[in-house]
C-alpha cells in the first residue's frame, strides 16, 4: 500500500527524495531552518515561554504526541547516536517551550536518530522555501551562537566566556549545555547530582568531571551547597536557588537513586 499524503516523513528517507546531500538536511536541520518532532509519550509538562533567556512559566499539562526537537539537541542526538531530552517546543503555539516537569518526577525521553520525523507541513513548508525539485541547490544563511558575553558551538564542546575559550569533552559539554538551558529560565541553579546524572557521568562530584581543567571555575560557579550554574550575570531576585526548587531537584535525584537500585 502506497500513502500519499502521509503525515509525517521519516528524517532518513528525505534526502533521498530531494535527491540532496544528507550533511545539508542535517545543517538546516541544525540551524532551524527545518523542524523535527519525536513522539512524546504521556508526560506532565511545564508550558511556558522564554523572555530576556529566561523561562516564563505558564502553566503545567499532561501532553502526548509530537514534540518539536530543539536543534541543539538534534545535534547531541546525531553526534551520540541518541540523547536524553526534557526540553522540547510545542507545534500548536509558536514560541512556547514545553518541558518535563520536576513534580511529579518525570522520566526523560531517549531520542534516536531514527525516532525523528519531518511533519508534512514543515516538509511543504522547506520545499517551498527552497525550491526544491529544481537543481537542488541549498543556500543557507549563517548562524551563530552567542548570548551577552558567551560564545557557544552546537554541540558545547567548544565555548567561550568573556573572551576565555573552553574546549571540552563530551560529558563536560553535556554539563555546560544544562547549566545554559538553566540560565535561560527562572532557576539558573541545577544540583551537582542531577549535573552528573543526566550527562551520563559516573562521577561522583561535579568536579571531578572538570579535574583536567584548572580554568573550570572562571566558566561554572558554585554556591557551596551542591548548586551549579554557568557564570553569567544574573538578576538581583536570582543570587540563590529558590528552596521549592532545591526540594524539587532532590526529590528527582531520589526518584532517579530508586529507580536505579530498582533495575
């Protein structure tokens, strides 16, 4: 049986049918010039918006369906093979970022490559956008990755603070990369537990998956009570990690102890 007018397309059967090479679908994907989406199974998410990089929240909902990939994420999902994701955008309201609430704990997704979909709207969309049918030839714009003072690669291995640049390992990219998505939203602090957890790390402190770099400091700051965020100016009202905040992330790390010892 033959769809015609299917909903959606699996990512990996698209250059095929633009008969263009996959690194270019890959890069528009990259910069935001294409969407993405991954099936959610049912989760508790927070709704909510990003102002002045910073998380807005709305409004907590049960949601299930596709789920807009970041492309930040895409790229962590095609340099590893798969990712863990918590943070995705919705598709039914531009501009609304929808994440997997910290109460009830909420389990990530892992997202391969082969999870990913184009739905027919984007597809028609980018065809259009490109002409594509018609020599085939992509001209991109170019993006870069810099907030204030802070430089970024897509996949954080490679940064730069104020003028200092930082070259990383996979993991310590993992680590920069959530404390930045932290400084976006109204609670820049993430625990040193959660960090390590959700990097794929076996460390058992935050510093020991820095012990080959003496700089680490000047990049990542700490509160002296298991709190990191990325050493970014913040607002007066965001010196300190709110105690609602401080018992949510406990209570996730416990869900994620248990559910290992479980296995």
């Amino acid at each position: 049986m033959v769809f015609h007018n299917k909903a959606y397309d699996r990512l990996q059967n698209l250059w095929m049918r633009w008969g263009i090479p996959q690194e270019d679908v890959y890069y528009a994907i990259e910069n935001d010039l294409l969407r993405t989406c991954v099936w959610l199974p049912l989760r508790y998410m927070e709704r909510g918006v990003i102002h002045n990089r910073k998380f807005i929240f709305e409004q907590h909902e049960p949601k299930q369906g596709f789920m807009a990939v970041r492309p930040e994420d895409f790229y962590r999902v095609c340099s590893t093979g798969r990712a863990k994701l918590r943070i995705f955008r919705s598709i039914e309201e531009e501009g609304h970022i929808l994440r997997m609430a910290y109460e009830p704990p909420q389990p990530a997704i892992m997202v391969r490559i082969g999870d990913l979909v184009v739905l027919q709207e984007d597809r028609k969309k980018f065809e259009e956008t490109y002409n594509l049918g018609n020599g085939n030839t992509l001209v991109f714009p170019a993006k870069t990755g810099v907030e204030g003072d802070f430089h970024f690669s897509n996949d954080y291995r490679h940064v730069k603070l104020e003028g200092k640049e930082y070259h990383l390992g996979d993991v310590q990219a993992r680590v920069v990369e959530q404390l930045h998505d932290a400084a976006r939203s109204r609670q820049p602090w993430v625990h040193g537990k959660t960090l390590i957890y959700e990097s794929g790390s076996r460390a058992v402190r935050v510093r020991d998956i820095f012990k080959h770099k003496r700089d680490w400091r000047s990049l990542i700051t700490s509160n002296d009570r298991g709190y990191y965020r990325l050493n970014v100016p913040l607002h007066e009202t965001e010196n300190d990690p709110a105690d609602g905040a401080i018992h949510a992330q406990q209570n996730e790390n416990r869900h994620k102890r248990h559910s290992q010892n479980a296995c």
